[in-house]
C-alpha cells in the first residue's frame, strides 16, 4: 500500500549563498567566511581545505537551469538564502535607530522607514535585483519560498575572524560576541523584508545559530570562523544569537505578514548508559532547547525575558544524525557531558559506527530513527508547525543516499501518523556543494555537479527522491529502503 503523505506535503531543496552562489566571474563576494578559507596560515594549517568558494557550483548565475531540474524532481518548495554581506558590504552603523536595552541585553530595536530609506542608499542594489530575479524565478513556476535571512557568512565589518583570532574579540570587528551586531542583523532584516516580501511565504531569520555559537568558539577545530577558544565569548554569541532572533522577528513584522521562523541543527542527544539521562537531558537544554524555551516560555538562563516570549511561528528542523553523551566535566558553566566517538558525527569517515551502522564520507552515522525522536519531542514540549529544512548525506558514490532519504521520510509520515504538524521535507542537497571548511570533498548533491564545466548530472537517487516526491508516498516498491541495510 506504501507509507502515504498528504497531497499539501512539500518536498524541495535548500540552498545557503556562500556554499552554492559563486562559481563564475563576478558573482564572488567578500565575508568573515571569504576571508577565513583564504587565509594562508588556516590553509597551511589544514584548518581549512584551500578550495576556493570562487570555483564553485554557480547557482547565482544558473539558478535558472537549477530550478528546471528542482522542477522535473518534483520539488515545489525551496529555502533560498540571502548574503547579509553581498547587501551591505559596507557598514550601516550610521543609520541610527531606536534601541532599548539594559544589563541583561538588547531588549528592543525599531527600524522605521524613514530608517529603510537611508539604509536603501547603501545597499548593492545589483545585489538586491539579482536575488529578486532568482526568488521571483521560483515563485514564477508556482513554487513555495522560504526565505533565510543568515547562513553563517557576515560582513567584514561586523566579523574580521582573523584579526579576531589574534588579537581577541576586544580588538576587532567581533562578529555575534559583540552587542552592537543584534542592532545590525535587526537593520538588514528589517530592510530585506521591505524590499523583498512581496515573493515569500515564509520568512526564516537563521540557519543554525547553534552552529555558529559552538564551532566557532568551543569545538574549534571543525575550522569554523573564528576559531576562538573561549567560553565567555561562546555564551555571549548564544545570547546575542537569540536575541538578534526576536529583535529581527519584530521588524521583519513590522513590514510583513509572513509566518516568521527559525532553522536550527537538531540532532537526537542520547545518554550512553541509564545513568547518563539526567546530563544528556542538560546537554540537550543548553545546546537545543533555551533557544526555544525563550521564545515560548520568556524564560532565558533563568531569568525572565519577556522581550523574548512569542517570537516565533514556525521552526525549521536541519537533522543529519544523533549525538551519544556520557557524564564528564569539561569546563565550568559547560554541561558535565562529553560526546561518545563511535556514534553520530563522531565516527570515522565510510566505516561502521559502534552499533554497526554505515556512516557517510563525513563520518556522520545514518540514523533515521532519530528524526523520527527530534519531531516527536519538538511536537510535545512546543507544538508549531515544524519543516525539516535540512536532511542529507555526503556520499560522492551515491551509495546510501537513497536508502537514506526513504528512511528519512518514512520517520517523518511516523510523526506526522501520531499527530506532528510537519509541513515538508527539504533535501540537502539538490546539487553539490562548498562544505565550508571541508571545501568540495563532501559532496551531499542528487545531482553531482563537475565544478570545471559547471555541468550538472543527476545520481540514480535522485530518481527515487522523484517517485516518493510526485507520488506524495513511498510506494511499495521503495519500501524495503526503509529497513537498515545489510552490511
């Protein structure tokens, strides 16, 4: 009979500027990230890989023949990001606005148009009418829109990871450690929203702020910007994240009806042994669930924030694999858990993870199940409409990628059966990508894409995500996909 979605269901693609924009002359752009993988001490070091965005897969300039072949795979929804650095390369600090905030933060910023117009004098207007030329393409076919504000790249004067890395947060542009860069995000957003509204759905304010707070600052040697090992630098670029959140859903309100959202990095934590429950369950909190916690509760490191209380209508899920916890201390203020190796993304590159799961290129273990777990819990503690932004694979040999995403979806029609409010299903990726710090080697594409000629070439599981997309189910005889494969 088949694991059946409902017709409204959505599949499509998701896409991030920086990993998937240049390719060609003239479409480069400069950023904190820009700068950090073409360092040469960070390449000399291996922090990063030495591929250079500039040569990527060219979606700023093909994003027509892009979108064709989203089409023909039956994806009508995308979330399409938009460069905060490409927008404003140069600062917007003069464009004064109203700002309130006190000891424990910034508690509200106001943008009014009067404000917009000043800040419409320094944009890249080419900037603004290209990404109105590729979103007003995908909404011409009919197409659903989400729209993400921030995927991690900011302007460099907002965030010099380098200088940062030498001289420290206090000595140069500081990226989200600084107060000031809430103001900024709650400009820029207020602006993109005004000029911009008219082709979105959904408004998304960020793309995995969590990411952004513990790689750069704690798990540094992912080569994430700005490779900052400190704490106190760490917990005020997770506040200053949250807070950017609820000042740019205002003001994105302020110029818009659209549901407004967040898209976060999920991953399904686990304690090693029953003993381990109380500190996976911390873990969970600090790393997942404050965000959310304050934009439904007010409630933030157990303080009241009311500033922060119903600032969100949706929440977008990017889930790729679990994350195993066992009880160790590691720093004050840091939850006593530390990751087990061997499961989630801690296992080794095409091998076995210690249950004897198949892990990717990434060495992340494929564990659809925990999809189903993320949902599920999502659905309990907050109840809004839930689309998974983000799910996918590197896996250049497309040799588990079909199993992985029927997998996947069928954990997805499991929590929707018991009532999960989940919209769509949003592939990473439709084509190969720039991995951040990993370059070109991780490729999570359905269609693999030759970065010389450009050219684009479907994998065969791309054909399956076509069946189960047109067809709004797994039919039968992709069913057998949704069972762990033999090894």
């Amino acid at each position: 009979m088949g694991i059946k979605l409902s017709k409204g269901f959505l599949f499509g693609f998701s896409t991030a500027g920086f990993q998937h924009e240049m390719g060609f002359a003239g479409s480069e752009y400069n950023s904190d990230w820009f700068r950090w993988v073409h360092d040469p001490e960070n390449i000399l070091a291996g922090i990063v890989s030495g591929d250079m965005p500039e040569n990527g897969p060219g979606y700023w300039d093909l994003f027509k023949s892009d979108h064709d072949m989203a089409w023909s795979l039956g994806m009508r929804a995308a979330r399409i990001g938009i460069e905060w650095a490409r927008i404003f390369p140069k600062p917007t600090i003069q464009v004064k606005v109203q700002v309130e905030e006190d000891a424990d933060g910034v508690k509200r910023v106001v943008v009014e148009e009067r404000d917009l117009r000043s800040l419409d004098e320094l944009a890249n207007r080419s900037a603004i009418e290209r990404y109105r030329q590729i979103l007003g393409d995908w909404k011409a076919r009919g197409g659903f829109l989400i729209v993400n504000l921030y995927h991690w790249p900011l302007p460099l004067w907002i965030h010099d990871p380098i200088a940062v890395r030498k001289k420290g947060p206090e000595a140069a542009p500081p990226g989200w450690v600084g107060r000031s860069t809430v103001v900024e995000f709650a400009k820029y957003a207020a602006y993109i929203a005004w000029k911009l509204d008219d082709l979105v759905d959904v408004w998304s304010t960020m793309n995995e702020p969590n990411v952004v707070w513990s790689a750069g600052y704690f798990w540094i040697r992912s080569g994430f910007p700005p490779g900052y090992l400190d704490l106190r630098s760490m917990m005020n670029a997770r506040k200053n994240l949250l807070e950017a959140h609820a000042r740019t859903y205002e003001n994105i309100k302020a110029y818009s009806k659209k549901p407004v959202g967040v898209i976060y990095a999920v991953s399904d934590v686990q304690p090693l042994r029953h003993d381990d429950a109380k500190v996976a369950e911390e873990y969970e909190r600090f790393t997942t669930h404050y965000f959310f916690e304050a934009l439904t509760r007010g409630v933030f490191d157990g303080l009241s924030r009311d500033d922060l209380k119903g600032k969100i209508d949706w929440i977008g899920i990017n889930y790729y694999s679990r994350t195993v916890v066992t009880k160790r201390k590691v720093l004050e203020g840091y939850p006593e858990a530390s990751v087990v190796p061997g499961y989630g993304y801690s296992c080794q590159p095409n091998s076995r993870s210690i249950d004897g799961r198949p892990t990717s290129d990434f060495g992340w273990e494929i564990y659809p199940e925990g999809l189903y777990n993320v949902l599920s819990k999502f659905r309990r503690l907050y109840g809004f409409p839930m689309m998974v932004t983000e799910n996918g694979i590197a896996d250049e040999k497309d040799l588990w990628r079909s199993w992985y995403i029927v997998a996947h979806i069928a954990q997805i029609a499991r929590a929707v059966s018991e009532g999960a409010d989940v919209r769509g299903y949003l592939h990473w990726n439709l084509i190969d990508n720039y991995e951040w710090a990993s370059g070109f080697k991780m490729r999570f594409g359905l269609a693999y894409v030759d970065y010389a000629s450009k050219k684009r070439y479907l994998r065969p599981s791309a054909l399956v995500f076509r069946e189960i997309s047109t067809q709004y189910e797994i039919p039968d005889y992709l069913e057998h996909l949704t069972a762990p494969p033999r090894l």
